[in-house]
C-alpha cells in the first residue's frame, strides 16, 4: 500500500486509484510516475479507474475481482453504480494454494502483558462480571421489564451515563407563553455521568435484561437456534450465571436451552435459574421467586474479583457497520493486525459476517487450517447465498445506501476490505451461527452482516471483547461483552466521538502506521478488559440484542 497523499494503490494488481482527498474535474494527479487527468469530480473515499475500460472489463481493488464495467469507462473516469456492477471470482476448495508457514508480528513488547480478568471454573476468563435475566419467549418479556424495574435501581445498576434533559424547563417555558421558536432554541442538556462502581456488588459489573421477539411461532428451528444462543450467552466468560424466565408451552424449552449448554460446557458450574410461569401460583409469585434468585446470584457473583490474566485469555470479536471507502485502508486492517498479534499471543480472533467475504471465498479457503474447515467455510458461504437468492436477496444485494454514497460500491469491494479486519494468519476453525469457539487463533464465525445480529452472535460464541469499526457512525453494543467502537477517518471521530472510542483517521494522512495504530488499539483493549476504562457504548447503556432467523437478513 503506497500513500501519495492525494490518491492511493492497495495492491499492484488493482486498476483502480483511491482518492483521500477530494478531487474536481480536470485534476491532475501523480501516481507511480504516471498523471491520470480526474474526469468527474471525485470525492475522497471514491475510485477511479487507471485504464480505459470496455465493456465487461474487469475491475480490480485489494487484488482481486470486485466488479465488472457496464459500460465503457475512460481513464481517469468516476467508478459508480452506473457505470460498474458486482462481480466476483468462482472459488472451490480443490483450487486451495499450497499454505506457506505464517510469520506472526512481533509479540515481544506482550508476552509479560496481563489484564485483570474474573476467571471462571472452566479456565476461560471474563472481561466483565455480568448477571442474566433472559426470557424464552416473547410473551415474558414484559415480566423481564418487571424484573428491571424492581432491582435495576434498588440495586445501583442504572445506567453508568444516560442523555440527561430538563424536559421540566420546555414545561415551564411553555406555560409561562414562550413561542416555539425559542423553545428550539433553548439548550436542555444535562450532564448526568455517574459513577460506574455499584456500591453493594462491587464485582459485578451489571444485571443484563435481554429481550427478544423470539421463541414461539414461526420455524421451530429458529426457536432452536435462540436456545442455543442464550446458552452461549450463558456460557461466556463474561457472565457469572443467569435468571431464566419461561412460560412453558413455548417452542424454545428450557430443556433444549439446558441441553445445548450441557454440550458447550459438561461441568459448568455458574448458577442458571429456570422459573416457569404456567407451573407457578400466580404471576406476583413468580415475579417474587425470581427477584429472590436473581439476588442471591448477585451475591455468589460479588465473590468473584478481578485477576490478572493472560492475554491468551482474551476472544476479541471482529465486526464492521456503517463502513465507509476508508474502513478497509484504515480501521479494518488496523483490526487485522490487533487480530495477529492477539493470535501470535495464544488468543483467539472471531471474524463474522459472511455475506461481507464475498469475493474473498477463494484467499480464506487458503488460509484454512485444513481440508475439512475449507469445506465447511465453503458450503456455508454457498447454502447461504443460494437460500438468500431464493428468497429474492443475494449477497450482492448487500451494501446499503450509505455504504454506497461513501465509495463501496459493489458488495465486493466492501467484502475485500471488510475481510481485511481478520489480518494475515492461518484460519483455525469455521463456526456456524451458535456454535462456540474452542481454539485458539482465527475463526470464522457464519453471521449476518446486519451489525446487531452479528455482534449478538459474536458474543453468543464466545467473544469477551468486540472491536467494531465505522466510516459513518454506529452506535452498536452488546449487553455482556464491551463492544469498542474504531473510526476510520478522523472527521467522524470528531463530530461523533461521543459514541466512538478510538480514531484512525491518522493512517489516512500518513502520521501513523498500521502497526503503531494496531498496537494503540491492543493497548486500549487491555484498559477495557481490565475494567480500567468503559466504553463509550456501555457508558450509554447501548444493550443491543437482536437474534437471527436463518432467513433473508444479510
């Protein structure tokens, strides 16, 4: 990758320039000793083509296929929806190139490097220490919401930070005849920032309320894979044990949910609370049982506190949402090499979204550690796309209209730097949705690129950490894993740093480097895990929780 200031080449093979910087119509710009006359006004993020293309010529970025001309394209000229549409290389594992042995990056400033972590009995180790309270279906969700009400204050785990508003003000203004024009105008914020440490359980780190439209109605198998993610949630280190609400006629048993967590975890020992509604006297007794439960949880939790841990310990997730034409030049391959230090550590690395590595099919099948994980990643990627085709989708159909209006034009191009966030090392194991990591180094992980339906997945497989990266701004977490939000280019970090932890925007402008970027993020991670810092997605309560069915969502 060679940064020219105004316009920059990922790879040798690419026909396409990006531009960081604005350019107008009838720019002149330099790259490799070539000029290239800007035949379109093109904006920073944006690519134009190195040649003159015909019509279906190939258009190349990050070295591989990610379009195809529509139309004839001049040199210089503008690559948009009008004038290229998506196309890809075919992959098959039988194509898998011979692997060369992977030169992990130096690890040595991390090998004596900890974070204070609560271990648990099965050797993992959490970066927080949450409690649990997860309906089975829908129809106790407003029981959950009872459930919060009655302990989320009593027991000091409001909100660590909330928007505060003098709504009292706008009301006596208004009754006292102020117009509305300048009730417009009047500032209303409130600082409300409190302090994150709970007085009487110290060591727990919050009472997580999930709920869900989930778990009766609809396919049976979808009520199925909901039991298997909230065991999965039950099963992450960052977890001390759970209150589980049932009704008991439902699709989603607390047998099936009981059993998948047996099969993830033969000899966990976290205290799990099944109350079901239709076995109970009445809904106060059942609200009052529960209450109960839920408290004496808290106290076995409170007894669990912070030590240090390898970094070995660590399960970083890795996700994208709201990616913009800097994401994989920038954040992403900053998260790559977080990614190979963590895995040359003895860590492991989730990398999801698998409509998002279309087009990257044939280069992870050759980094699979074996024939057998290069088959599943395959027929995954494949089934999926064929059931999303059938169903009036495709993963070509992925990108969204902000993704597009910032220069990812095709699902492709977004892929090719989207799968940049999983860096240069081997692939260890392939996941389907639910299914838990068991090994350390890189695994993919089959989820929707929909950003909370993915990093609720990452975190029902095991993840204790979340790096999440943004061109445009989301404001995306996770109940029980820290979800670290890192901007790809510093305009955005400076308008939407309330929501956003980390900035790269300076790999941009060529002040820093991806290593030195990759390792200010590792250092910060370390602060999150160690409970040293929060995140600006827990600071706000961002608890998102949205479970997929196996259906159209990309």
């Amino acid at each position: 990758m060679k940064n020219q200031h105004k316009v920059l080449k990922i790879h040798p093979k690419d026909n396409v320039l990006v531009a960081l910087t604005d350019l107008k119509k009838g720019d002149k710009v330099s790259f490799e000793n070539e000029a290239f006359e800007i035949q379109e006004d093109t904006a920073a993020k944006h690519k134009f083509v190195t040649v003159e293309l015909a019509k279906n010529d190939k258009v190349y970025m990050y070295g591989v296929l990610v379009g195809k001309a529509k139309k004839e394209i001049k040199r210089g000229g503008l690559i948009s929806k009008t004038n290229i549409e998506h196309d890809t290389e075919t992959y098959s594992v039988s194509n898998s190139k011979e692997k060369q042995k992977w030169q992990a990056p130096d690890v040595s400033k991390y090998i004596n490097r900890t974070f204070n972590g609560y271990h648990r009995a099965d050797g993992k180790v959490g970066t927080e220490n949450n409690w649990l309270v997860i309906p089975l279906v829908f129809c106790q969700n407003r029981n959950v919401e009872v459930l919060k009400e009655a302990l989320i204050d009593k027991l000091g785990f409001g909100k660590k930070q909330s928007l505060g508003f003098d709504v009292d003000a706008l009301i006596s203004d208004y009754t006292s005849g102020v117009s509305s024009e300048k009730l417009l105008k009047k500032d209303i914020l409130i600082d409300t920032e409190k302090s994150s440490k709970n007085a009487l359980f110290k060591n727990v780190d919050g009472i997580r309320f999930l709920t869900h439209e989930g778990g009766c109605g609809g396919a049976t198998s979808d009520s199925v894979a909901l039991c298997h993610l909230l065991a999965g949630y039950i099963n992450n280190p960052n977890v001390a044990g759970a209150t589980i609400l049932s009704l008991g006629c439902q699709h989603a048993q607390a047998s099936i949910l009981q059993e998948a967590l047996k099969k993830m975890s033969p000899n966990i020992q976290k205290p799990v609370y099944v109350l079901e509604q239709q076995k109970s006297i009445s809904e106060k007794e059942l609200m009052a049982e529960a209450i109960k439960k839920t408290f004496v949880g808290l106290v076995e939790a409170n007894k669990i506190e912070r030590k240090p841990a390898s970094l070995s310990k660590l399960v970083i997730g890795l996700e994208c949402g709201g990616s913009d034409g800097f994401s994989g030049i920038s954040a992403n391959p900053t998260l790559g090499y977080v990614s190979d230090l963590i895995v040359g550590l003895g860590g492991a690395t989730i990398l999801s979204e698998f409509p998002e590595l279309n087009g990257v099919e044939q280069e992870l099948i050759n980094r699979c550690a074996n024939p057998e994980k290069a088959k599943k990643f395959s027929h995954i990627m494949s089934t999926y796309n064929a059931k999303a085709e059938a169903l009036g989708a495709a993963f070509s159909m992925n990108p969204s209209p902000g993704n597009i209006k910032d220069g990812l034009i095709t699902d492709a191009i977004k892929s090719a730097g989207a799968a940049k966030k999983g860096g240069t090392s081997p692939i260890e194991d392939v996941l389907d949705y639910t299914e838990q990591v068991v090994k350390p180094g890189l695994n993919l992980l089959c989820t929707p690129g929909n950003d909370v339906e993915s990093t609720t997945g990452l975190a029902g497989s095991g993840a204790n950490m979340i790096l999440f990266t943004t061109g445009l701004g989301t404001p995306t977490g996770n109940p029980i894993t820290p979800v670290i939000k890192v901007s790809s280019n510093t305009k955005l970090y400076q308008k939407m740093n309330d929501i956003i932890d980390f900035n790269t925007g300076a790999i941009i402008d060529g002040a820093v480097s991806i290593k030195e970027a990759g390792e200010a993020l590792l250092d910060f991670v370390i602060k999150v895990a160690s409970g040293e810092m929060q995140t600006k997605a827990s600071k706000l309560g961002q608890d998102d929780f949205i479970p997929w069915k196996r259906g159209m969502s990309l």
